[in-house]
C-alpha cells in the first residue's frame, strides 16, 4: 500500500471515528443487538428496520475505539437499502478481508461499496485490533438472526 493511500485510509477512519453517521436508534427499528469485545471494551448496539428482507434503516448506539466506530459507521452506510442476503455477503467478504478467511470467496457484491470499506484493510496487520472493525458485523449479524422485537402494533 502506498503512503499517499494510507494516508487517505487514516483521513477516512479519523472522520468516522469522531463522527459517525447513523448514530442512533432508527425509530421503527425492529432487529437490535448488542456486541461487547472485551479485549478493547467496545461496545455497541445495533438497530435495524427490516422489511421485505431489506434493510429499510440501520443505526447505532456505543461507544469504543476509533476503529470500532469507523468501522461501524461505515457498516451503516454501507447497508442501507440492501437486502439482507447482500447484507450476508457484505459480512462475509468483510471477515474474509479482516482474517484472510474464504467465507464469502467468489461471492459478489456491489465492488464499489465494498472498496470503501476496504479503508479498514490495514487493521489485519493489527490482529488485537480486528475484533473492533468486526464486532459492528457479528452484532449486526446477530441481530439480523435474533427475533424481531416488534415496535408497532399498527401493522
Ligand atoms: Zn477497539
């Protein structure tokens, strides 16, 4: 990687770190986890508004380090809109870009989504510091899974 691109990686972590986008409970959410990594005490919740198997709104509440919550206002942008099986992929190319793992190898996403994320790809060097730019992904996972905690009765 060459400076003048790390350099630009930096600039993008630093910005969401101190402001993230989404922050905040989305006021139809319906999905909600939490997620905790103790090796750094990140925390965060993360809301969703899914419907018709899409994510209609995401949002977030927590607190950690710079690159938890870069990563997980990145997260946020990045799944709006989508459908929840694009959502899936989108986790598993993450992981696959944090650990070097093949979950999601060969699967497609949207390539120019997926580059912004790849901000983050200099965090593998720091193996203590992955679990904070995939914690936001395991809890939306997570939430995703969990049960729909209704919110709205009017349906
Ligand atoms: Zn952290």
């Amino acid at each position: 990687m060459s400076d003048e691109l790390r350099e630009l990686y930096q600039e993008v972590i630093l910005d969401h770190g101190r402001e993230p986008r989404n922050f905040g409970k989305p006021e139809a959410a319906n999905h909600h986890a939490h997620g905790h990594n103790p090796l750094c005490g990140d925390k965060v919740t993360i809301y969703l508004e899914v419907e018709n198997d899409q994510v209609k709104d995401v949002g977030f509440e927590g607190s950690g380090c710079a690159i938890s919550m870069a990563s997980t206002s990145l997260m946020t942008e990045t799944l709006k809109g989508r459908s929840i099986e694009e959502a899936h992929t989108f986790f598993r190319r993450f992981h696959d870009l944090m650990t070097g793992s093949e979950d999601g190898a060969g699967e497609e996403v949207d390539e120019e989504a997926f580059e912004r994320l790849e901000v983050l790809s200099g965090v593998r060097e720091f193996p203590m510091r992955v679990k904070c730019a995939t914690l936001c992904w395991h809890t939306m996972e997570a939430a995703v899974k969990g049960e729909r905690t209704e919110v709205s009765s009017n349906e």
